[in-house]
C-alpha cells in the first residue's frame, strides 16, 4: 500500500494511510507527517501536502524541530492537542532531582515506568529497579510484533509522532535477596546498623537503645557482626555483661534482651538470614554499562520479598543510604549516575518513627548531589510524607479513582502539587484519564517545573509482562557479574570468636574446678590420714597404758611379791659371798682378815653388792 495523505481542505481533518499499522486520522495524521516532512520536505511534497517544506523552513518549526531531538532528555509522551501535542521530554540534567509516578492500580504505571527506565538506560544511566510483580523482567527482552499490546502501541507511536519507536530490549542483571531469581545481594550486620535493624524488627525505643549499646560493645572489643548468628551471639554476650554495661551505658536487662531475640528469631522466620552476611554487595556493581554504552537496568525480584514488607522497605532504605555513603560529590551532572525506582513506597513509610522518616527525607534531600535520582511509585501520591514529597521535582500523574474521601484527598493535594496549566483543569482531569494518559509536569532547564500537560505516553519498547524462567537463568549465567556473589563466606566474626572465649573460660574454669576439687580431696585425705594417725596413737596409748596397768597389777599379785622377796634374798646371798670372794683376793685371808681396815671394807664391799644384787 502506497503512502498517501488524504486532505481536502485546509480545514479538514487530514487522513494517512501507511504501509504498516492503522489509519490514522486527525492530529495523528498530522503529526506523523510533520515528523517525516521535518526528516525529508520532499516526502511531503510527494504525498500532495503542498507548501510544507516552505512551513518546514519556518524558524518555530526548526525550534520544534531541535526541540524533539531528544539528545539531551528522555521521551516520556506527546500531549493532547490539536497540532499532535508538544513533546514532553525528562531533562537529564534535572533527573537527579527525584520523581514520581503515582495513579491507581491499572492506570498504566507499569507501562510508564518501563518506558522511563529503557529511556534512562538509551541514555547511559543505570538505574536499580525493584520489581514487585514480576512483569518488569520483560526489559531484558525487545516487544514483539506477535504480541497483543503491538497494535495499540504501533498506534500510540504514531499519534505521539514517535517515528523512531521501535522493539529493542536493555542489558538487564537480575538480584534476589533469596538468591532464587537472581544474584543473591547480601549485607553485613554491621553495615545495617542499629537504627534500621531496629526498625526491620519493630523494637520500641528502649529495645532500640540496648541494640545500639551491643554495636557499641562489639565496636569496642573489635568484634565483627556480619549475620544473624553474630548479631545473637552479641546479645547473649551482652546478657552475662548485663550488670557490667549498665554501670556504664545504661540499663541493659535481660527482659530487652530476650524481646530482641524473639524479634531475631521472627526476622529469620522471613528469610533475613539470606540477606545478612558475605560477600557483601559492592555498589560499583549497580553503576555499571554494557559495552554498547547503555545504561546496565539492575532488578530485584521483589514478588516474594513482599511478603515480608519490612525487610523489602528496610533493604531498599538501607541501599540508599550506601549510595549516599559511597558515592563523592558531583553536584548537578549532565545526566544521573544511578537511578533509583523505589515502587510501592508507601511501605517505606507506613508505621516508620521519626527518627526513620528523618533519615529519609536527609538521604533524598542530599543524595542529589551524589548524581542519584529517587523515583517513588505508588497508587496514592499522599502515600509520600509532605517532607519528601516536597523534594520530587519530576511528576507523572495517573487517573485516581475518587470514592472515598481519603481518594479525594489525595484528588486535591495531587492538583494543587502541579504547575498550573490554563489549559488543563488538574482535579477534573485526574479522575478521567485513560489507560496510558498521566497527567505530566517536568523540570525545565532552568530548574522550574513545566506546567501540567495532559499527555499520552510513549509505549515501551521491550517486552511487557515476565520473561520464562529459563530466559532469566540464561541472562544470570551471562551477565558480568557472574558467580562473585553466589556462594556465601562464614569468616571468623563475632560467633566464633566469642564461642571460642566461651570455651576458653569453660576450660579455665573446669579446670579451676579441677583444682580446687583436688585441693579439697588433698585437705580431706590430710584429714583422714591425721585422724587415722590419731587414732592410732590414742590405741597405742591405750594399749601402752593397759600394759603399764596390767604391769602394775602382775607386780603386786602375791606370787610376784614372793618371786621378789625370794629373787632379792637369793640376790643378797650371793653378793655377799661375791663380796667375800672379792674380799678374799683383794685383801687376803688370815692375818688381813681380821685386821679392823680389811674387815671394815670388806663390810661396805657386801653391803654394796648386796644392794646391788637386791635391785
């Protein structure tokens, strides 16, 4: 089929019929002839729109003409008007001051924020985009014209004039804190820190208070926390130091303690334990480009991470807040280094205290500056506290849907948030767009917001909906990340090495035991043996003075009395004739003898032997 043009009038509607794709007619036609009589005057010419490569040469059309070159922004759609809508383009040097995509469920959000991310990703920004439902894994492979969203996006391109749209996919890397459907992205206990930890396992103010004195503590006594077993293992240390830190920190009972670990046991129940350990997530890696200079898209399945809601909100603040950490200065740069897509973040925000809300609202105000741009999706645009709303300069409004008073709130607060628009009528508006209608309000050059268009959104070009399984497996073996986070590292931190002075001081104190127990067994055997030795000196005594009794008594029995008086009479007897005997050989017989000197010592010589021989 032949390219023609059917005008008749210059009143009329004009009418094209193409070689592939529906008739189009009216500002459609017109706009896509407008783009191809720009790209070649002649094409116009030959088509019968006569004069329009002289309306081409017109100084508004080259402005137009530069303005949809789109080298220095992203394509986010076409507004409605009459003459194909002015293009409404996100500029990369304004993409670092955040965003937001809001409007009811199957209002087009999806879609819009794919097309948003492919743009990012043409441009060589890599972004990080959390896939709650699964469908946004589709970016890695291009649409297909077999598919059944191509008719009505073939048409939607061409009613936009986007004549370079076209199926193309994007280098995409899948993470999973599971490690199921991804590259497993993991963190260390310590890198968390206490103020998040706390608030992933919900703990009051003052449980909140003993988590931080045990960071302290393992800070202290250089231990490292890096997964959960750490973390409790610290706890536990804690408790029998219980009296120790409160004299210096602080009241520190063991009734907190064992609520944190209660809360440790439910985060483990949810899966935290995959998410807390080594090899940690170098942040290097989401900043990455493929070698065709496009933008590396990184996505986290997050369809079962959901349902743990505040491991999936806490992760993500947790991300950020390394992207802040991480990243040096750069002030306004020509195009964002990093994109961040944070989709239903409304659960960022449910139930977080205000000291969480402060960090976030700091982190979103500062992180600008670092070349990171935080885009919020969410159904509600009052799901975002004023503080951070105050801070989303780039806005892509959906229908809401107006039936509860809450809904109308937010109805309110979402037109009185836009640039004003003569034109366009924000609350009434709202609540008629279509599937694939938002209403859009950009930043400018100048830094200003651009007033709120009506406007059609351009239709993605890589697939819509989920890839198979096995298309994810193939990019995961293929990417360049490869197998550095795969396996996980248990190196020596806080758990061993508190097992192992638990151990150390179980083994000095049974071995204290052990000496102290043959100290007591040493004093009780002295006992024993001084007792024995004592008994056996008091038999020996008793015995001894038996035998002294028994003596005694043998000595003054009648029969022994006898024995004496005989023993001492026959003694008597025989010193005296010893002593005679003596007397003789000494001092001679005869004439000696009875001489008064020999007589008288040979008395005192029996008398002595007599006494002698007596005893």
């Amino acid at each position: 089929m032949a390219h023609r043009l059917s005008w008749p009038s210059r009143s009329s509607r004009p009418r094209y019929i193409g070689r592939q794709g529906p008739s189009l007619t009216g500002a459609a036609a017109l706009s896509f002839w407008r783009r191809r009589a720009l790209q070649n005057p002649a094409f116009g010419r030959s088509v019968g729109l006569a004069g329009f490569d002289a309306r081409c040469s017109d100084v508004g059309h080259r402005a137009k003409r530069r303005e949809w070159r789109m080298t220095d922004g992203i394509f986010i759609g076409a507004s409605v008007g009459q003459d194909g809508g002015k293009p409404q383009l996100l500029d990369l040097r304004r993409a670092n001051r955040h965003g937001l995509i809001a409007g009811a469920t199957g209002t087009g959000k999806t879609v819009t924020l794919q097309g948003i991310i492919e743009g990012f990703s043409r441009a060589g920004v890599p972004s990080f985009v959390a896939d709650v439902k699964g469908d946004l894994s589709g970016l890695a492979m291009a649409g297909s014209p077999q598919a059944k969203t191509h008719a009505a996006f073939a048409a939607r391109a061409a009613e936009i004039g986007d004549t370079d749209w076209a199926y193309a996919d994007n280098p995409v890397q899948f993470w999973d804190l599971y490690g199921e459907q991804g590259h497993p992205i993991r963190t260390t206990v310590s890198e968390m820190g206490p103020l998040l930890l706390s608030r992933l396992m919900d703990l009051n103010e003052v449980q909140e208070g003993v988590m931080t004195i045990a960071f302290h503590v393992a800070d202290k006594d250089g231990l490292l926390l890096l997964d959960l077993d750490d973390l409790q293992a610290m706890l536990a240390h804690c408790a029998t130091r219980a009296d120790e830190l409160t004299t210096t920190y602080g009241n520190v009972s063991k009734q907190s303690i064992g609520a944190i670990q209660r809360a440790l046991l439910q985060l483990r129940t949810q899966g935290g334990d995959h998410f807390f350990g080594e090899p940690a997530l170098e942040i290097d890696d989401l900043i990455r480009t493929d070698d065709r200079g496009r933008g590396i898209v990184n996505l986290l399945a997050a369809d079962k991470l959901m349902a743990a809601p505040k491991l999936y909100s806490t992760f993500l603040l947790w991300l950020m807040s390394e992207l802040f950490e991480h990243l040096p200065e750069v002030g306004d740069p020509d195009k964002p280094r990093l994109v961040f897509f944070f989709d239903e973040a409304h659960l960022l925000f449910d139930d977080a205290p205000k000291a969480l809300l402060d960090k976030i609202e700091q982190v979103v105000r500062l992180i600008r500056s670092k070349g990171v741009g935080i885009y919020f999706i969410t159904q509600n645009p009052i799901d975002v506290p004023d503080t951070v709303a105050g801070q989303l300069g780039n806005r892509v409004q959906h229908a809401l849907r107006a039936f509860t008073p809450r809904d109308q709130a937010a109805v309110r607060s979402a037109a009185e948030t836009f640039r004003a628009n003569p034109g366009v009528d924000v609350a009434t508006a709202i609540t008629e767009l279509k599937v694939g209608e938002a209403l859009v309000s950009l930043l400018q050059a100048d830094g200003s917001p651009s007033p709120v268009e009506r406007t059609l959104i351009r239709p993605p070009a890589s697939r819509v909906g989920p890839i198979t399984p096995q298309e994810r497996a193939v990019m995961i073996d293929t990417d360049a990340v490869g197998a550095k986070y795969d396996t996980a590292i248990d190196r020596e931190s806080a758990e061993e090495i508190l097992a192992a002075k638990t151990q150390e001081a179980a083994a000095s104190a049974a071995a204290a035991r052990a000496a102290d127990d043959a100290e007591k067994a040493a004093a009780i055997q002295a006992k024993d043996d001084a007792r024995t030795a004592k008994e056996a000196a008091r038999v020996a005594a008793a015995e001894a003075k038996a035998k002294a009794a028994a003596d005694r008594e043998a000595a003054n029995s009648p029969w022994a009395k006898a024995m004496t008086s005989a023993t001492r009479a026959a003694s008597s007897s025989i010193g005296r004739q010893v002593a005679n005997e003596i007397g003789k050989q000494v001092f001679g017989t005869g004439s000696r003898r009875a001489s008064s000197g020999g007589g008288l010592v040979g008395t005192v010589l029996r008398n002595v032997l007599g006494g002698l021989m007596r005893r």
